[in-house]
C-alpha cells in the first residue's frame, strides 16, 4: 500500500527566513520577499517532495505562555527587526512589510490545497510534534516531512519522520534533508537522545542557559550511549544521564561528570522546556487539531489565486508551473482514529 506524503511546514520559520534573504520589490516599489519567497518554496516541495498532505503551521495565540511560567526570559529580547538591509535605518517600514505581508500570506494559503492551523497556547513545534506523534502516526500507513531550520525537530526524527533543514550549502544547494542515518552519523546522537543533549548545552537562540562551557561534542563524548537508541521500548530520559554521571564518579572518580550532578536542576528545567516527544497538550488542543483535518478538505482557488498575485503585483517567470503542481494537489478526506 502507498504511503501518504505529509509535509508539515513551520510556517513562521519559512515566512522569517525568506523575509529576511531576499530584498525583492514589486513594480510599485514594495518589498514582496517574503511572499514571492514562500510561494516559490511551496512549489519547490511540491515539486521535489511529492508531498499528498501539506500542513502549515503557525504559532498560536499566547504560544509562550507555559514555557515561560518555567522560565521568564524564554524568548525574551526577541526583535523582528533588522532582518534585511534593504530596510536598513527605518524600522517602521520594515516592521509594516513584515505584518503586511505575513498578512497576505495567510491569504494566500486559504485559496490553497494546503491545511493552516494555529492552537492557542501551543507553538508551531507542538503543534507539528502533535501531528506526527498522534495524527500521522502509523508508520505502515505514512511518512512525515517536517520543514524548518530550527534543530529543536531532530528530536521527531524517525523511521517514518524526516526533517528538511533549508539551509544551503556547498553540498546541499537546496537544503539539507535529515534521516535517523545522517543525524546519527553527523552528531554521534540518535535523533531521540537529541532532547537530552539540547537540555544540557541550553538553546542561546531562545534564551535557554545550558551548562557553561559545554557544547554538543563534549556531550556525546561523555555519554556514548546516546548514539543509539534504549534496549527496550522506552527512550533514554535525564535519569540515564544522572544515573551514567554518579557511576562515572563512583566507579572512576571522574570529576569531569560532577557538574551534570550540579546542574542537575538545570537540565530537568530544560528538558521540561524543550522536549517534543511528549508534547503537553491538552485534550481541548488535541481535538482542535483534529479538526484541522476532518473539518475541511482544501481545495486550489486558481481564479483567486492569480487575483491575489495581481493585487501584489507578483509575476513569477514560473507561473505555470506553480499553477500545474497546485492544482494537481488534492488531499483526501482524513479518517483519524
């Protein structure tokens, strides 16, 4: 039996990063970087992935509410300015575009074959975490294709996830694509243990202290265990890690493993910040999440789509080719168990 494709796109991540690289303007002197540079992506995956679900997900209203009644500064200091020279000296202007056209966008998307959905209180990572650890779940049934350049996914990898990182490289120039194969051999870390490895070193980009002085190569170093994954149906959890550093230090008096022991709050702090295998959900959010799929099927408005285009005064040199995989996209109806 054929797989069903999932792609879920982390969609604020996508909106960023175009927004940010490419200082593209309309006729009419705008800058349209960031729509031209999602809707060239969407047909990128739709061209190369082949993808029979597409699912964008958005941040949701109050998204850091619980993670910052753990910690504060989760977060803090964030400013989304200062992304793209051609705004250089005006921030008005650039915070305008950026609203304007992550405005049009979400437009965009609802005369698309995609489904959208935001969950109060949940960031687009639970929700995504949500989707391929209870909705699309089956491995015999789909294969999941997660889109973001943000690592905290690694976390989701499997044998029927997989995550495509577009950031270009020398060897990738479209993007890196990551397999249970290539993070285990890239970091020394099953993409499961990931989680443990993050509480440890702290995530600088979401003002998330780790232990200081310690990176992720010092970490697989010291616990060698996470490159695979547990003897039995469970996943290594902080307890191994604690439980590895006290017989470290018992066994070979290896001071090196203390400061795990002394930070040990820290670690379980971080963990409970970052981790996506278990996603806090509740019951309210999970059945809104369903209902993204079974509430409504997505179908390709060409007609409005072309007007929307118009309005902004986008003409990509591509247009036929945008309109052929959009159209050709026609998700069934989803039966959720």
């Amino acid at each position: 039996m054929k797989k069903t494709r999932v792609l879920l796109i982390d969609m604020f991540n996508l909106f960023l990063r175009n927004f940010a690289t490419l200082p593209l303007t309309n006729d009419r002197g705008e800058h349209v970087g960031a729509l031209f540079g999602c809707l060239q992506s969407y047909a990128m995956y739709l061209e190369d992935f082949k993808p029979d679900i597409v699912l964008c997900a958005w941040e949701g209203k109050g998204s850091a509410k619980r993670r910052r009644e753990i910690l504060k500064e989760y977060k803090e200091g964030r400013k989304f300015t200062g992304f793209n020279k051609i705004f250089e000296g005006d921030p008005e202007a650039e915070t305008a575009a950026l609203k304007d056209q992550l405005k049009k966008l979400r437009e965009y998307l609802t005369v698309m074959p995609f489904y959208q959905a935001s969950v109060d209180f949940l960031e687009a990572d639970d929700l995504i975490a949500c989707c391929t650890q209870h909705v699309f779940n089956d491995p015999e049934q789909f294969e999941n294709i997660i889109v973001s350049c943000d690592k905290d996914y690694i976390q989701l990898v499997n044998e029927y996830t997989a995550l495509f990182r577009p950031v270009k490289t020398k060897k990738n120039r479209k993007g890196v694509f990551e397999t249970v194969q290539t993070i285990t051999e890239d970091l020394s870390c099953h993409p499961n243990n990931y989680i443990l490895v993050k509480s440890i070193i702290g995530d600088t980009s979401d003002a998330i202290k780790g232990i200081a002085g310690v990176g992720i190569k010092t970490v697989v170093k010291n616990f060698p265990f996470l490159k695979t994954l547990k003897e039995s149906d469970d996943i290594y959890n902080t307890n191994d890690i604690f439980e590895y550093a006290n017989k470290r230090i018992q066994e070979d008096k290896d001071v090196k493993y203390q400061k795990y022991i002394d930070n040990k709050d820290l670690i379980l702090r971080n963990y409970e910040l970052m981790q996506l295998l278990a996603p806090n959900v509740s019951a309210v959010s999970m059945k809104t999440i369903e209902q993204t799929f079974t509430n409504f099927t997505p179908r390709f408005k060409n007609t409005q789509f072309r007007i929307m285009l118009l309005r902004d005064n986008i003409s990509p040199k591509r247009i036929d080719k945008w309109i052929d995989l959009l159209t050709n996209l026609k998700p069934t109806q989803i039966q959720i168990q």
